[in-house]
C-alpha cells in the first residue's frame, strides 16, 4: 500500500501541529463554503428580493435532507477507515471506501425520486405558502437533480483528510465553491435567471468538486488508499457498520430538516399576525441562519479535523493522544466562538444590510442575530463531543449527544416559547414573533451541560484505559 506515512503520522506527529495541519484546510474549505451561502443570499436578496430569499429559507429542509443521507455515508465510512487504519488494516479501509461509493449511488438515486415525487406536500410542510411556492419549487427541482454531486463531493471529502491530506480536501472543496459563486453572479445578476439560475450554479460547483475527490480515490499515485472495482460490491457487515457509525450525523441532520420545517412554519404563522408578514419574517431569519452557520463553520472544522486523529489513535490505543486532540480542539473551538462573537455584536447592521436587509425587517433581522448567537463560545463542547463518540466506535452516545441541542431542547422550545409569549409568560415586550430566536441560546446552554456530563464520565474512562495499558506495559 502507496503512501503509509502519510496516514501513520497521525499517530506519531505532535497532536498541536497535526491539529493546525488538519485544522486549517478544514476551517478555510468550510468557510469559503459557508462564504458561498452567504453570497449566494446577496445575490438572491438583491436580485431577486425578499421572495428568492424567502423561497431558498422555505427549500432548505430539502436540502438537508440530502445532506444527511451524504454524512450517513461520508462520515459513517470516513470513521471506520480510520479505525482501520489505526489497527494496520489497509485492505479493511479500501474495502470500507469502495463499499460507501455504492452506498453513496444507491442513496442518492433513492432520495432524487423520494424528493420529487413528495415534492409538493414536503414545501407545504415546509411553510411554503402562495406568494413563495412557486420559486422554491423551482429551487428544489433543479438542486434535486444535483445531490448525487453533492453526495460524493461532500461525503467523500472526509476521507481525504483520513487519507493524511487535507491540504488536498480543502483545495476540492474551494474549487467547487469560487465555480458556484462565480456562476451565481453570472446567472442571476447578469442573465437575471433568478432563483433557477442560483440552483443550477449550485449543482455545476458541486460536480467540480465531486469529480475531483473521485479522480483522487481513482487516478492518484498519492492516495494511500483507493476506490477499487473489486471492492464496489457491498457486503453486509461493512454497510452496516458504516451506517452505524454514520447515523449520529445521520440523525442530526435530519433533525436540522424537522427543525426547519418546524422554525418555518412557526415563523409563518406568527409572522402573518405581524406588521413584517410570513414573508418578511422567513426572509429575515433565513438571513440570520445563514450568519449563524458561517460563524459555525470554523467550530465544525476544527471539529471535522479531529476526526480522523481520534479515530486512528484510539483504534491504535493511544488514549493520551485522544485527550490531548480533544483538549486542544475545545480550546480553539471556544477562542474562535468568542471571535465570531464579538464581530457579530460589534458590526450587527454591516453584516445584515450585506443582503439587501432595510428598514423595520434590519431591526428584526438583527436582533434576531444576536441573541440566536449569544452562547456561540460554548456550543462548540457539544460538536466536539459528538465527533469523538463518532470516531471512537461509539454511534449511540454520538447519536444521543448531537440530538439533544435540535430534537430535545430546540423543537420544543419553538412550541413552548411562542405559546408564553401569547399568553404575556415571556419577558416583557417579547412577542410570539421575538421568542422564536429566544429559543437558541435556552438550547445551547441545556445542551452544552448534556454534553459536558457525558465527556465527564467518558474522560474517567480514557484515564483508566491509559493506567491499564501503563501497568500492562511495566508487567512485560
């Protein structure tokens, strides 16, 4: 097997500079990308108007959705190479990657049909209502035809850093992106395609990207690791496995989607009984989620960068280099939440005029902004938590800590707040409309403090797992 050093220095490197190595790329890919949603909403804010933002809000459970079954894969296969490759077990990885391509084709055929078929009764959900349900059919149709793309280029990019080259993940991931956003401007600012225009330079950026992660994993000397025909063929053990593993993120982005329908409809209701209507309301809290997930992004990176050297190590049995990653990842997580912080509040009326944002909807856009955000130095514990029950073989764990931010304490909370609110139990001079974004910060801390507890309890584990392998190596 090609390239074994590149993959065995997780274990050997120093964990601080393999962390900035892996960090990095991971960081800048995921902030370009998240950079390419946000100018990807000025465009449509200034091009097409409240209605192409509203309909892009109203589209994007969709969208997670097949972001979900791509991290079921992606991510599920991602953890298991490098567990594998942790235990020496080079063939086992390339059998586990050859597995997932299959996995990703039969997946993504499934869900194109599923979605245009239930298309019309999923917006509806959704809170698509007359004014907006015509552009984000558009939207949806067309990205639709899109996500086998997207389900190689961004499941597969993990294994890219896995492979001990996340120089080379980053560099597929910007390609991609500087391609949607160039095409975005062209489409919808010069062509004035409008909505149909942002969707399909979308889909162009995600081919980009997919097809140079699969000519990586095919045609690349450089790859320790490769795609091969003879290892297409799924077995049974390894798709389970993979999708085990897989159905924490699995099950987080699907409660991003039911969270979305739940935040829209909420927001339609209770924005149509307010001077902004459904229309504003959807618009100005789309603008704030996009704000919020590009804030995000550098925290998920850091997280995403910690995968693979938790994996290898813990599957090569060195627990101190476990906790030494995840010591370092918290402390970068929360150092770049508290940055983000502080530019949010400090430049609130700069970042929200940015997508075409004026009057009475800026003042709700950014109050909205800023107490959604309020606890972003500490939500990143709860990410990084996640990730390492993922990659240390732990799916359930994973599973439950990620769920709790969105399926336990959020969607309640969107229900719970808006009826206090109504009925003048919420704080003074908050309404229904007001409490929606309330619900956030409530979220975070209750989820922050799951999560704590959990790693708590994890962290006198790993500290027993290292005096045993200590007194087992002082005995031989």
């Amino acid at each position: 097997m090609e390239n074994k050093a590149q993959v065995n220095r997780l274990g050997t490197s120093k964990i601080g500079k393999l962390m900035l190595e892996f960090a990095i790329p991971s960081i800048i890919g995921l902030v370009v990308n998240g950079l390419y949603n946000i100018i990807d909403s000025i465009f449509l804010g200034h091009g097409v108007g409240q209605q192409g933002l509203a309909a892009a809000t109203i589209a994007m459970p969709l969208m997670v959705v097949s972001m979900s079954v791509s991290a079921l894969i992606g991510i599920g296969g991602n953890a298991l190479a490098a567990l594998r490759l942790g235990e020496g077990k080079y063939n086992e990885a390339e059998k586990v990657i050859g597995t997932s391509v299959t996995l990703m084709v039969i997946l993504a055929v499934a869900v194109t049909v599923l979605v245009n078929v239930f298309m019309d009764p999923v917006l509806a959900l959704s809170g698509a209502r007359e004014d907006t349900w015509e552009s984000a059919h558009v939207f949806v149709r067309i990205i639709s035809f899109g996500f086998i793309l997207q389900f190689f280029g961004m499941g597969f990019n993990h294994f890219i850093r896995t492979a001990g080259d996340p120089n080379r993940a980053l560099y597929t991931m910007i390609a991609g992106t500087v391609v949607c956003i160039i095409l975005n401007y062209l489409f919808v600012m010069v062509f004035k395609w409008g909505i149909a225009g942002s969707a399909w330079a979308t889909v162009i950026g995600q081919g980009v990207t997919a097809a140079l992660v699969l000519w990586y994993f095919t045609f690349s000397k450089k790859a320790p690791f490769k795609i091969r025909l003879v290892n297409l063929r799924p077995t049974w053990r390894l798709s389970r496995t993979i999708c085990a593993l897989g159905t924490a993120s699995f099950v987080l982005q699907i409660a991003a989607a039911i969270l979305n329908v739940v935040m829209n409809n909420q927001l339609a209701h209770f924005g149509a009984m307010s001077p902004l209507g459904a229309e504003g309301a959807l618009a100005g809290i789309g603008v704030v989620q996009r704000v919020a997930l590009f804030a995000f992004f550098p925290v998920i990176g850091v997280a995403f960068a910690s995968l693979p050297i938790f994996g290898y190590n813990y599957g090569a049995q060195n627990f101190e280099r476990v906790k030494t990653t995840f010591k370092i990842a918290l402390l970068w997580m929360t150092l770049i939440g508290l940055f983000f912080w502080v530019i949010i509040h400090l430049f609130p009326s700069q970042i929200v005029y940015l997508f075409g944002v004026k009057d009475s909807l800026e003042e709700f856009t950014i109050r909205a902004l800023q107490i959604q955000v309020f606890f972003m130095p500490l939500i990143g514990l709860q990410a990084l938590a996640g990730n390492y029950f993922q990659s240390s073989g732990q799916p359930l764990r994973a599973m439950f800590v990620t769920l709790t931010r969105q399926l336990l304490y959020l969607i309640p909370l969107l229900y719970i707040l808006p009826a206090m609110a109504s009925n003048g139990y919420f704080f003074a001079g908050v309404g229904p409309l007001d409490a929606i974004y309330y619900s956030y910060p409530i979220a975070d801390v209750l989820s922050v403090l799951t999560a704590g507890v959990m790693m708590a309890f994890e962290w006198r584990k790993l500290s027993a797992k290292i005096k045993r392998n200590a007194l087992k190596e002082s005995t031989d």
